[in-house]
C-alpha cells in the first residue's frame, strides 16, 4: 500500500511535467481554480485553441483513445496522471471538454468511419468546439422526455423545438443533438441522435443569465433546420442508448467541484478574528474544519482507490460514483461557514477581502455543480439502483407511447 | 498508485470473512447480549489458532509475522460480525503497547502468549467523565505501586493484564498491571453494548511494571494512534453490515404496494449511507498506510480515519433501525447489535469531538502543502 507511481507511470508523468513547463504557466501558489474562471477573459479562447494545438501536437490529446480514433492507444491510468499534471498550470481546457470528452468518443462508438474521419482529427487540435445540445425545458432529469423534433424530408431531417443548458452553444461549431424521431413510439425509444452544424440557418442562440450574473449556458431554438442523414449517429430509434454513451463519458469524466477547499478555509481561519480571537483558536471552528478536511481526504482517498483500479488495469469500483454529490455539498457547505466567519464583512466581493473573494464568487456558481451533468437526486438514484441494487420508481411512462405521456401545466411546446 | 491491500491480504480477509460467516453469526453476540458470559471463549480460541491474535507480532516472538494491515483487514471483518472477542483490548491496544514501549524482556514474556491467546491484556485510561486527556491523569506510580480508579474498561473483568496510562511526570507514562495480582479489585459494569464486557478497575498498591519506552503524554497519543486505525476498520465493518441489513429489508418489505426500497426517500437515504461508509472505508485506508508505514503523518491520518469511522457507524446504524421502522425498534430485529456496538467504538478511544480538536492542533504544527502532496 502507497502513493507511488509505478516506473512507467512516473515515466509518462515526467514527460508530461516536461511538455506542460514548456507550454504553459504553473498556477500560482494558493490559486483556486473557479468554475469556468478565466473564459471570459478577452483573447482566451485563441489562447486556449493555441495551447490545445500545442497538446496535440505533443500526443497528450486522446491519451486513452484506441488508435483507430486517432489517439494514443495510451492507458486510462496514463490519462489521469496528464490531467493531475495538467491542474497543476494556468491552462483553459474546459472549452474542448465536450468536444473531446463526450462527443467524440460518442461518435467513435455508434458513427460511420466517415463521420470519424470528418470530425476527430480536427476537434482533437481545436479545430472544431462543440456543444451539447441534449436538456430541454420540458426534460432535464428526464432527458428522455425531451421534445425537440426531428422529421425525415428527402434525405434529410428537418428540426424544430428548443434545447437549455447549453454551454458554449455560442463560440461552437458543432452540436450534439438529441431528438424525438418517432412520438408513437414509447418514450426511450422515439429518439434519434445527430451532428448538427451550428452556423445552419434556423438556429437562433439566446443566453441565459445565471445566479453568479454570467452567462456560461444558453437556449438554443431550432425553426426548420436541416440536417443532412450522414451527419446521423447511430440508428433511427436509438438516440437513447447513443446518449448513454455520451452520458457515461460524462459521469466517468467528472471531476471535484473547483473552488475553495479546506486549504481555504483553514487559511480564512487563521486570519478573520472572532470573539475571543483569532477563529483558528475557536474550540467550535475548530471543530467545523475537522469535519471538512475529514470529508476532503475522504473523497481524495476515494480518487486514490479509483486510480489504483486504473493503475491496476481494472475498472474502478462504484465508490467512484459518490464524489460528484459529495464533492459539491462539501463546497456550498464550506462557502457558508466560510462567510459566517467573515460575518458582516462577508458579502463584499473583490480582492480586499480575506482569501481574496473566492469564497464570494463561488458561493454564487455553487448551486450549478450540484444540477450539472446529474441532479443530487438523480445522482442518489443512481447509486441505489446501480450499486444497491434497490428497484426502480413504478413509472406511469413505461410502455406508453410518448405523444400519451402525462405533462404538467409547466411544459412548453405542444406534443405533436 | 498502489492504494490498496495486497492479495494476499485480501485473501487473508475473504478467509476471515468465510470463518466468521460461518463461526459468528448474529446469533453469536446476541447469545453474549442475553446471558451473563462476557465473551465467546470457543470463537476466541479458534481465532487465536488461526493466527489473528499474533497477526502483528513478529515470528521471534511467536506471531505469524503479517504486520499492522493484516490486522485492519481482520478488524473489519470482526466488526462486521460483532464479534464478541477481547480482540480490540488485547491486539490493537495491549500488543501494539508492548511492540511500541516494551523492553526485549517483556516482549519475549508477554508477546509470545499474547500471541496464542493465552494472555488477553486490555488498556486503561480514563478517570473521569470527558476528555480523557494523557495530561490530566491523576494516576501516579510510586514506589513500583499504582493506587487509582480507571472506569469503563473493556474486558477488564476478563483480561490477566492491563496497560494502566498514569501521568508519569519524567518518568514512564504506561505501566503493565497483573490483573490476578494483589491490590486488583475489579467490578462488572453494565454498557450500552453488553455484547463486550466491561468493568470498572481499582488498584490499591497494586505492582505496576513500566513500559520504559512510554515517555511523556505524547506516548499515550501514539498508542491511541496506532489503536485507532485497526479500530477504524472494526467501525466501518460493522457500518456496512448495517448498511447491508437496511439494504436488504428495503427490498423485501413492500409497503403501498412496492418494495419500500422503491421509495426516493428511502433509496436516497441508503445512498447516504452508502457514501458515508466509502468516505469512511477511503480514510481508513489512509490511517492504514500511515501504521503500516510509521508515517510522520499518523496522528492526522489516525485521526481522520477515527473521526470518519465515528461519524459513518452512527449514521449508518441508527439509519439502518429508521429504515426497518418500527420493527427495527424490537429486540428481534438485529438492527440494535449494530448499533449499540458503533456507539461504544466510538466512545472507546474517546469521542470523536476530541479527536476533532486533535487533529486541527496537528494540522496547524505542519506545513498543509506538505500534506496536501502526501
């Protein structure tokens, strides 16, 4: 039992270190990286493009993809260690995320060799951004609810309705579309999954201005736009299980939620004076950062057993399934005790403050982390049903055709 | 990245769990729960002949020689079972006393029968309600005789000797007193777990030998330490044993019509219970690594698998009686073994509250960058 990399791990860890010194800026000590921090910043995404050319070039994009996508026919452990490195430097990768993390492996599974062709090569060295055009208002947890249609016209397919969520659908140059082919039939099994080309005509992005005030998400709404067939992933009917594809990539790919940690808080303590002193002295702080850094080694030593899964060329146990929920309850957790200690002085934004306002501006993107890529509830039944095997919910949409599934007086866009 | 046991530890763990499958059954502590016998003395001898007792011990004193991780893959088993052995007292406490502060003599006299079982020894601190801080002990030797109370012993009315912690000025803070000898006088008290024996020891003049190695208040620390780890590992075996029991009755009792494990408001509550052992299980693996290798580390990592432990065991247990509702209330559910014995692990080493205090006070003596690159 030990924290040590194996001789070909530490190999392929050195060699990355040596790439990201050459290529990029190591984080500044203490840094915290926000949430989607840094992306609005003029010029990044050039930047980011320019470094992802540059990563590609060196052979650290793809790490763990078979070499008939195009990758490096590397290891899942080899991919893990590149990120560790990686978080360690002031790069922005987050643009090409669902690009290279979802979409293209989604596409190297159920598309055509030309579809394959077309697109991973040029999404892998930035040429292409994508997005994911998946949640609607009407199917979010129930993403199989979803509304969007799609009907066959010549040879090709004609969209109309409405996506949410939708991160980068602005900058992107290729969506991920999911859509309903088939009302009469039951509800999982009337979608079709596509490519679509975001500069099409018909498609109009609108953002969405959230909690922290910023506009990372958008709508996007379709009025008859067109997709050609060969841009169809998968066959007609089987849009649900070509989104699992994606939504397992999204899962297996989740990562801590950015933000202030222990470290920060720990930090915070030793500076913000309470009643009797300084609140590191506080025999009840004291208590409150004992459970945090318990619940932060928790789900660091969770990752440690996932990676010696990987490191072991063994799939990682279903522990790994709980970091996502614990991970973004401990951050709001810890930015409201955090502000507590602060007190009246708290609410102030901006550098002057203690800690530099990280716990400020993460108090308001917290609530995204707990809805993004799995609700805390969907993630809960998740690990009941797959891990404890517990049953399912008695579903009253189970069988139906769609066109009959019951909606609320909150749906939008009526059922054709 | 290597974070995990060994299989040939595992193996010692799937054999653990075949025995205990088959030797400790729930029926077992119940059947020490409703009657006057303080341990199973048949289930302590087969453990000690298949080793577990001498699994720490090196083989020149008699032991099997597997070091401190085969003792955490055993102790989670036990906890599982709620075994009803002196194990905890006499392996993680009394041994690894004598392996940390004994001089070679008493190594060679008390090891190699501990190794065998034939001696239980047991570990003595506390005085009086609260912190049970080494610093406040009001314990003295003089003259080679110790004159005190120590309350709430596990297994002292069983065990033949016991590490008695004394503020020890300069001199040795653990003596080793013979629980048979002269001065001894020991007195059964009834605990929230009745499953393990406890009894409330008075010494008068009684002979006390030190543990020369055991120097200051620090010495009592690292002994609670290195008990806390294999003690982690008991918590949270008997945290998914509760986890396991709510889980299965959440599928077989129907209620409305469905299984209640149907339920949102019970599938969320078992992932919760869930998540709290994996956190709890993912710690104990750190305080794992941190005796196994003597890290400087230990008293943070020891901490934090104990305060884990303590947490995961009372949620998961008192969840695991919720979920059975009022069924889980009766004496004829097993659901109480469970937690009755969480509650006690996690007031033996002393509260996790304590425990809390400690670890902050650890942690602001290091540079938290060095640990963050542990």
């Amino acid at each position: 039992m030990d924290f040590e990399d194996t001789a070909e791990e530490a190999a392929f860890r050195a060699k990355a270190r040596a790439f990201l010194d050459a290529n990029a800026e190591r984080r500044k000590p203490g840094a915290v990286e926000g949430y989607r921090r840094g992306q609005d910043v003029p010029g990044a995404m050039e930047r980011a493009k320019d470094f992802q050319r540059r990563k590609f070039a060196a052979g650290f994009v793809g790490i763990h993809w078979p070499t008939e996508w195009g990758g490096q026919g590397g290891t899942q452990i080899q991919n893990v260690i590149y990120n560790q490195e990686e978080a360690k430097y002031d790069v922005l990768t987050g643009l090409f995320g669902i690009g290279i993390g979802l979409a293209m492996p989604t596409i190297c599974t159920w598309g055509t060799l030309e579809q394959r062709e077309t697109f991973v090569a040029k999404t892998m060295r930035a040429d292409y951004v994508w997005c994911q055009l998946f949640s609607e208002p009407g199917g979010g947890s129930d993403l199989a609810a979803l509304r969007t249609r799609a009907e066959k016209a010549g040879d090709g397919w004609v969209v109309n309705g409405q996506k949410i969520w939708n991160s980068g659908a602005h900058y992107s140059d290729y969506g991920i579309l999911v859509a309903r082919t088939d009302p009469d039939a039951v509800k999982h099994a009337g979608l079709s999954f596509f490519i679509l080309d975001m500069k099409a005509p018909g498609i109009e992005i609108r953002p969405i201005r959230q909690v922290s005030g910023s506009s990372h998400f958008n709508e996007v709404f379709f009025t008859n736009v067109r997709i050609p067939d060969t841009r169809r992933v998968g066959p007609v009917g089987a849009g649900w299980k070509v989104a699992l594809t994606t939504l397992m990539n999204e899962r297996h790919g989740m990562r801590d939620a950015p933000g202030p940690d222990f470290n920060e808080l720990f930090s915070l303590a030793r500076q913000v004076e309470l009643e009797d002193g300084l609140a590191i002295d506080n025999a009840a702080v004291q208590e409150k950062l004992a459970e945090f850094y318990v619940r932060s080694q928790g789900l660091k030593f969770t990752k440690f057993r996932g990676m010696t899964a990987l490191s072991r060329g063994q799939t990682p146990g279903p522990e790994s399934s709980i970091i996502k929920v614990v991970a973004a309850n401990k951050l709001q957790d810890i930015l409201s005790y955090g502000l507590d200690l602060i007190g009246m002085a708290g609410p102030t934004m901006g550098d002057s403050m203690p800690v530099s306002g990280i716990f400020e501006e993460a108090l308001l993107y917290s609530p995204a982390l707990r809805l993004a890529g799995g609700t805390d509830e969907i993630m809960k039944n998740i690990i009941a049903e797959r891990v404890l095997g517990l049953p399912q919910d008695p579903r009253v949409d189970k069988g139906v055709p769609w066109r009959d599934v019951p909606t609320g007086p909150r749906a939008t866009g009526a059922k054709q | 990245m290597n974070f995990d046991f060994s299989d040939e530890l595992k193996q010692l763990r799937d054999e653990a769990r075949r025995f205990l499958t088959d030797r400790c059954p729930p029926a077992i502590p119940r059947r020490i729960l409703e009657s006057d016998e303080p341990y199973d003395r048949a289930l302590w001898q087969s453990i000690a002949e298949m080793g577990w007792t001498g699994a720490a011990i090196p083989e020149e004193y008699g032991g099997v020689g597997l070091g401190r991780l085969a003792v955490c893959v055993i102790a989670e088993e036990l906890g599982f079972h709620v075994a009803p052995v002196p194990f905890a007292s006499s392996v993680y406490l009394a041994t690894e006393a004598l392996l940390l502060y004994g001089s070679e003599a008493q190594k060679q006299a008390y090891l190699p029968k501990l190794a065998t079982g034939e001696l239980i020894g047991t570990f003595a601190l506390a005085e009086r309600a609260g912190t049970a801080d080494p610093r406040k002990l009001t314990a003295t030797v003089s003259g080679g005789t110790l004159t005190t109370v120590k309350l709430a012993v596990p297994d002292g009315d069983i065990a033949d000797f016991v590490v008695v912690a004394v503020n020890g000025g300069t001199g040795p803070w653990l003596y080793l007193v013979d629980l048979h000898g002269a001065g001894v006088a020991k007195e059964v008290v009834t605990t929230i777990d009745p499953t393990r024996s406890h009894a409330k020891l008075s010494f008068t003049a009684a002979a006390a030998e030190p543990l020369a190695g055991a120097t200051g208040p620090e010495s009592v620390h690292r002994l609670l330490d290195f008990a806390a780890v294999p003690m982690a590992f008991e918590q949270v075996g008997g945290a998914q044993a509760a986890l396991e029991m709510a889980n299965l009755y959440a599928k077989e009792r129907y209620a409305f019509g469905r299984p209640i494990g149907s339920f949102q408001g019970i599938k969320h509550k078992l992932s919760d219970m869930y998540i709290q052992v994996e956190l709890a299980r993912s710690n104990a693996y750190y305080g794992a690594w941190a005796v196994h290798t003597e890290a400087a580390e230990l008293p943070i990592a020891a901490s934090v698998a104990r305060i884990s432990a303590c947490e995961a065991g009372w949620f998961v247990t008192k969840e695991n009686i919720q979920t059975h509702g009022g069924m889980g209330f009766t004496w004829q559910m097993d659901c109480h073994l469970y937690y009755r014995r969480a509650k006690l692990l996690a007031l033996t080493l002393g509260g996790a509250r304590e425990w809390k205090l400690r670890l902050i006070a650890e942690l602001r003596n290091r540079n938290t960058e060095d640990l963050q690159a542990a």
